[in-house]
C-alpha cells in the first residue's frame, strides 16, 4: 500500500473523509497530515519488531590495502546487522568493541592481513554508517554486510510500504482514537490489542521463512 491509501484506510476507521493528498492544505488535510505522523510512528514500531524480510539487504564493500575504515554507502545509519562475511576469504567476520580497536591499533603495531574483525566508528557527510575492519587489508576483499534496513519515513504520496500493512493501519487508528480523547479507555485499549495480535500473526508468518532465526522480538 502507498502513504495515501495508508492514511486513507485509517480515516475511514475513523469515520473521516478521505483525503486526495497527505500534505495538503485545509482542515482535512491537517489531520491527514497527523493521521500521516501515526503512520509513520506505526511503521518505525513495526519495522522494528522483527528483522522483516522484506527490509533484509545486503550491503558490499571491496577493501583496499592499507585502508582500515570504510563508508557502508546507502546505510543511513539506520540498520540492524545480521551478520558479516568476507567473501573472499569465505570467513565470518566479528564484531569487536571500540575499546578492542583502540588497544589493537594504539597500543601494538597493527597486523596487516585478512580482514576478520569490525566496528561502527561515525556517520558520513552524507549520513552513511563508517565501519572500521581489522587486520588492516593486505589486499583488496569483498565484504559482506547482511542487514536488515529501516526505510525512510513515508512522505510522497505514491511512497509504498514494503512490510504487512494491517498491523501499521490498526497501531495508527490506535494512536488516533488515544489522540482523541480515549486514552484508558476501552475502545482504543481494543485497538492496541487488535494491532498486537496482528503484529503477532505477521511475524509469525514471516517467520516461517527463516526457520534458522531464534531472536524473536517484543510485540
């Protein structure tokens, strides 16, 4: 579904007009609009409550020798590793403290060699996650980040979302029905109690993909 059917589908439980455009002008579109944060507050909870398979990605970096640090284009600082593998030495790589680096780099001469350690260290100019790997590389690499990667908020109109909609639309209507004035009450207690059932079904549908994931996740 796209932002607009999204914020439609929850007006409608509302008992609201709908709207042609989110961000608009006029008294419709101002709520809209708020209908709009809901569902963007909806989607970053359900985005993070399982690693969707939808949002799983992979990110690529081939290393250059001499070179420790690194820029994970198209992060955004926004992503949960799986796991990372350095594809040319068919090895998996850990993560390591930055007090770990620190001690290694500072405190010895650095070993130049495979790459089989790495850790966060900064964000780009251009927002992007830096990620430092140790040994240093003799040589060039292929490294292998498996994430799961959040998506931007939604603010086109056309902006689709890629995760199951029916828990973002009834945690939204929630979050509404709680802004008008039912906070407490058993109308929105029913609605926050129907968008975590549904939440529950989606990951356990989801799920069923990846039998080797153990890490389940609040709902």
């Amino acid at each position: 579904m796209t932002y607009i059917e999204l914020v439609n589908a929850v007006m409608r439980r509302l008992r609201e007009s709908e709207v042609t455009t989110v961000q608009g002008t006029g008294n419709s579109n101002s709520y809209a609009r708020l209908i709009g944060d809901f569902v963007n507050e909806a989607k970053s909870q359900v985005e993070a409550a399982w690693d969707w398979s939808a949002l799983r990605n992979t990110m690529t970096l081939t290393t250059t020798s001499g070179v420790f640090n690194y820029e994970l284009n198209g992060s955004q600082n926004n992503f949960k590793v799986l796991n990372v593998w350095n594809d040319t030495s068919n090895i998996e790589m850990r993560y390591q403290t930055a007090t770990w680096f620190d001690q290694e780099f500072l405190m010895a001469e650095p070993q130049r060699g495979i790459p089989a350690f790495y850790n966060f260290n900064g964000v780009s100019a251009d927002g992007d996650t830096q990620v430092d790997i140790y040994p240093i590389p003799d040589a060039a690499y292929a490294l292998r980040f498996n994430v799961t990667q959040r998506n931007l908020p939604l603010s086109a109109d056309s902006d689709p979302l890629v995760i199951p909609t029916r828990p973002v639309i009834l945690l939204a209507t929630a979050m509404a029905i709680e802004e008008r004035g039912e906070d407490g009450g058993q109308q929105s207690a029913n609605a926050y109690m129907a968008s975590r059932s549904a939440l529950a079904d989606e990951i356990a549908l989801d799920a069923a993909r990846h039998p080797e994931d153990t890490i389940w996740y609040s709902v």
